[in-house]
C-alpha cells in the first residue's frame, strides 16, 4: 500500500530528464525512430535519451510511457464509486475490491466515504454489474458516483531547474476530429498491446508490430486514427506526482446549483491546479454535492489554499464543500481490455 499524502525531498534530475518530462507528456512522435527525432530537437544523442527515459521508468519517476486511452471514446464504461468501511474491515474489503480487474484506481481518503475507486469497462451495461458484484462481495453499499459533464482532465506538470514542480494546464497534443469511429478487433488487440505502456527502445512501434502481427505502418496508422479521433488522448510520459513532489492530492466536492454549474465548472476547470473537474450525482442525504474538483500541492496547506481560491471564486454559488485528501495509494493500473 502506497502512502499519498507523505512529503517527498525534491528530486534532482538532468537537464534532460526535466526536459523529455516537460515536453512530452504528450506529443509523443509516431513514427519508427520517434527517439532519434526529440534527440535532435534537444541536441542530444537517441543512445542518451533512450537510457534516461529507461532510467526515469525504472526510478518509478515515470508511472507509465505511452498511450492514454479514453474508456467513453471506446464505448465502454466508467465510473467512480466510493464506500464507507469500517476501519477492522479495511484491509480484507480492499483485497475483495482490488481483485476485480475491472478497478483501475482506488485511493484511501480521509472521510467517512473513505475508498473512492473507479470502474473501467468494455461495455456501459458492465458497470452496474460490477458494482454490484463489488456489493454482494463485501457486504458494503456502494455510492456511483458516473460523471455527468466534464469540463477538464489533464494533469501536465511543469518541472523547473530549482527541483520545484507545479501544475500547468494540458498542451494541445493534436488536432481532434469529430470522427468517433469505434475501435475494430485489430485497433482492440493494439490497445491491449499497449495499454500497459511502449517498450522504452530505438524502434519502439517495431516492436508492437511484431507482437500484433501488424505491419510497423498500419500499427503507427491506427495509433494515429486513434488520436485523432479522441480514443487515445495522448501519448507521452506519465510522471509520477507524487515522487516529484506533489505529495498532496485533495479531491474537493462543491455544492452548487444545477442550472449554474455548467458555468461554474468550466470556471474552475481553467485554473492551472485542478487537474480533473466534472459533475457527478449527488446522493442525498449523505452526499450533497454535484461539483468534484482534483487539486494538487506539495502538502495540504498548499491543497487549502488553492481550495480557498475556488471557494473564492464561486462566492454564494456554492453552499457547501469539503476536500478529501487521499491517504494511500489502494491500486493504479489505468484502462484495461481483457486479454
């Protein structure tokens, strides 16, 4: 079990750690030798560059390097849910939970709801069935928290010379179309190729290829269909916040009026902190907010801070809210299709 909310020490890195991880958390080039074209944009060599995103991945500084898939633009589910368990319980509960690979992510967090996971699957219908399976399993009720609007996601950090680090707002990676085409059987076994991450090599697509039995160019084709069309969101590096720094991770829920929070959320999406906001259900009596915004800091006094930034902003608008910090890191494996 990870502990989220304690202080790492700044991390030094080279210069060209912080630049691959400043540029490309997204951006990633597809084509056969996409190491060899950023080693010449940094005047670098590719045998250097390849060995410091090794290093960064193995350092557990990177989390993952490669695709991000978007569970909706697949057409399948996805869900946040959360349960109220009792403290002797916590641990067997989070084994019964952790065990359905349908679970992405699931965070301890301090508040009587205190396991917040989220559910990905291949199909909508998928996901009240597996809430349900996660109910008869551990005796417990479960809250369904699906997301109703999204206003942003993107965490994209911004590492400076100094160690510091802060959160800056997601780099446009490339140019979307309205074209939602569903993935066919051969984009689906590209997916689970890949889903985990890309070999971190010269000839990474070289070596996806030989395991789909794909041609190098219609792997990089479709990779590239898939971004456009919002399947991928990006392909980079996923750094590892909390490694870097950001220790803090306060998921803050509003009370808002319905008919404003359009407007609202789209305000508090645009503020360089929050890296994820959306509109979710409430559950009255127990849950009355209907507004979830992710902040991040190097500690929680820095988290209550920004916290106050957007109490601030939504003045009388909002009349309630409370930020849930996280306590540990329960599991984090991301999207996930059968083998």
């Amino acid at each position: 079990m990870n502990h989220a909310a304690r202080e790492h020490a700044p991390l030094t890195l080279s210069k060209l750690q912080r630049q691959f991880i400043n540029q490309f958390q997204g951006n990633f080039p597809l084509q056969q030798r996409p190491f060899r074209q950023i080693a010449e944009q940094l005047n670098r060599t590719e045998d250097e560059l390849v060995d410091t995103v090794q290093q960064l991945a193995a350092e557990n500084i990177l989390t993952r390097f490669g695709p991000l898939y978007d569970a909706d633009a697949l057409g399948g589910g996805l869900t946040l849910a959360a349960m109220s368990v009792p403290e002797e319980r916590y641990a067997t509960v989070t084994a019964m939970v952790n065990r359905f690979p349908q679970v992405a992510h699931n965070y301890r967090r301090e508040h009587q709801l205190n396991m917040w996971f989220v559910v990905a699957t291949e199909t909508l219908a998928e996901i009240k069935q597996v809430l349900q399976s996660i109910e008869n399993t551990t005796g417990l009720t479960v809250y369904n928290f699906p997301k109703q609007q999204e206003f942003y996601i993107g965490l994209w950090l911004k590492l400076h010379s100094d160690g510091s680090v802060n959160t800056i707002p997601v780099q446009s990676c490339v140019t979307k179309t309205n074209n939602r085409n569903q993935a066919d059987a051969i984009d689906k076994n590209l997916i689970r190729a890949t889903q985990t991450g890309l070999p971190i090599t010269k000839t990474p697509y070289q070596s996806i290829a030989q395991n789909t039995g794909l041609s190098e160019q219609e792997t990089l084709q479709r990779l590239e269909r898939m971004l456009k069309s919002g399947i991928i969101r990006r392909i980079g590096a996923v750094p590892n916040h909390y490694r870097l720094g950001l220790a803090a991770n306060g998921m803050t829920v509003w009370d808002v009026d319905d008919s404003k929070i359009t407007e609202l959320g789209n305000t508090i999406g645009q503020l360089d902190f929050v890296s994820h906001c959306y509109q979710r259900p409430r559950h009255q009596p127990a849950w009355p907010y209907n507004l979830f915004a992710m902040v991040h800091g190097h500690n929680k006094t820095e988290v209550n801070d920004k916290v106050k930034q957007i109490e601030t902003l939504l003045g009388g608008n909002c009349r309630g809210h409370e930020t849930l910090f996280s306590s540990a890191i329960l599991k984090k494996t991301g999207l996930r299709l059968a083998a």
